[in-house]
C-alpha cells in the first residue's frame, strides 16, 4: 500500500485496491501538480498589478499629501 | 509617524500572486470566478495588513484569507455554474503541449468533483507545499480532519480513475462497456 499515514480507509477495499493503487496514487500525486504547477506559471493579469497600484495610491491619498503620493507613482 | 503599510507588502503580494491564481483556481473552478477571488483576497488582505505577524508565512496567511472568503461567499455560486466547469477548465487552464489533453480534463472534472474542503486539503497538501499543521492552521480544523479529507480525496480520487481505467479496458475489448454505474 502506498498509504503511509492512515491505516483506518485501508478498510474500505476496492478493485482499486488491486495492483493499481500505487500507480494511481502516483498518477494523482503527479496530475495534481500539473495542474497547480501550470496555473501558477501563467503569467500575472495586469489587473492585479492595477489593483496593488490603486490599492497604494488611495492608501497614500487617505494619508495625507496627495500631490507626494502620485509623484511617488509616476 | 507613517500610516503606510509595511513596506515592500505591495511587492510581497504581487510575488504570491501566481500561488494565490492556483489556489483560487483550485478552490472556484473557474478562471474568471478564481480571479475574482484572487482579487478580493488581495484587497482584503491590504485592508488587513496589520493582522499579518512580521516573519510567519505570508502565503498561508494569503490562503487563509481566501479559503475562507471562499467559503462564506463563493462556494454557492459555484454550485451554480457546476455545469460548466469542465468545458471552462478546458477554455481557460494553460495546457502544457506534452500533456495528454482528455487525460487532464479527465483529472480536472474527477477534482472538481471532490467536496470542497477535501479537494481544499488535497491542494494545500499535494500541491501547495504546505504540511498537514500549516494546512491545519489554514482550515481552521484539527491536524487529523486535514490527515482525513486528504485520505478521502485520494481515496475517491484512485477510485474513480480506476472506473476510467477500467472503461477504457471494457470499450477496447467489448464494444458496448456496462454503464450500470450510479
């Protein structure tokens, strides 16, 4: 068995069981990665670059000297 | 005296952008709606930088954030547009050229398919990097619920792909595979 940490779901035995479990485990562990690995390479939309920058001027606006805040933007 | 936020929290966050893109996608299904969520998280957690500790791990305190706007705001409109996912997923999930397409979309739809928070524990645990104590902690749930719906995740998950396994087998050798499943 690949299960390593529980023994209490080894009880319910399936024809998965047979064989095929580790390769499965395998295959899962690897696809599950893949498919997080792949949408964390994506590039970052720019509308989040935006939103950090918005984020930043109105904070730097509410605190006081508006025309430092842009001129810290620009 | 200075109210800015700390410096360099705009940049740490943009650094964990990707992450945040992958959970959420993870978490919603779909692209835009994980964007959305993305999106909320990062306002949120600007608003909330103060409750950030200086030196713990910003990305779990990111995930926390989302993982639980997630489930008081998203969870039911994702029910909503189940439907659909596969096709989305499809559409919109970056596909590595060496990766067998049907393959993928076969795990993507089996993931989706997963209660939430184990599919949840399954990605902080499988794919996020994270160990079953900082999953924990990012659950807000004990160390052995995290140990279980991981199990179960797996479980249903080799369960499932062993049916697909099997009817790829029955549909080679017999031309009309039973399809007495419920």
């Amino acid at each position: 068995m690949a299960m390593t940490d529980d023994s209490k779901d080894n009880s319910e035995k399936s024809s998965a069981d047979i064989g095929l479990e580790p390769l499965l485990q395998a295959h899962i562990g690897r696809k599950l990665r893949e498919f997080y690995d792949s949408a964390v390479r994506e590039p970052v939309p720019d509308r989040f670059k935006l939103l950090l920058d918005q984020l930043e001027n109105d904070e730097l606006e509410s605190v006081g000297d508006k025309a430092e805040g842009k001129a810290e933007q620009a | 005296m200075s109210h800015n936020k700390a410096p360099g929290l705009k940049e740490q966050l943009l650094a964990e952008i990707p992450s945040l893109r992958a959970f959420a996608l993870s978490l919603a299904g779909i692209a835009d709606r994980a964007d959305d969520l993305v999106q909320d998280t990062l306002v949120k957690a600007w608003a909330n930088a103060d409750s950030f500790t200086h030196g713990t791990n910003m990305r779990a305190w990111l995930f926390t954030i989302m993982r639980n706007t997630f489930f008081s705001q998203y969870r039911k409109a994702r029910r909503e547009v189940q439907d659909v996912d596969g096709e989305a997923a499809s559409r919109l999930v970056a596909m590595p050229d060496q990766m067998s397409h049907l393959d993928f979309i076969d795990f993507r739809a089996e993931l989706d398919l997963l209660p939430a928070d184990q599919r949840e524990a399954l990605v902080l645990i499988g794919a996020s990097g994270f160990s079953y104590e900082e999953a924990a902690e990012i659950c807000g749930v004990a160390v052995g619920t995290i140990k279980s719906r991981v199990n179960r995740a797996r479980r249903r998950l080799i369960e499932r792909l062993a049916l697909q396994t099997e009817d790829v087998a029955e549909t080679v050798e017999a031309p009309q595979p039973e399809q007495s499943k419920s």
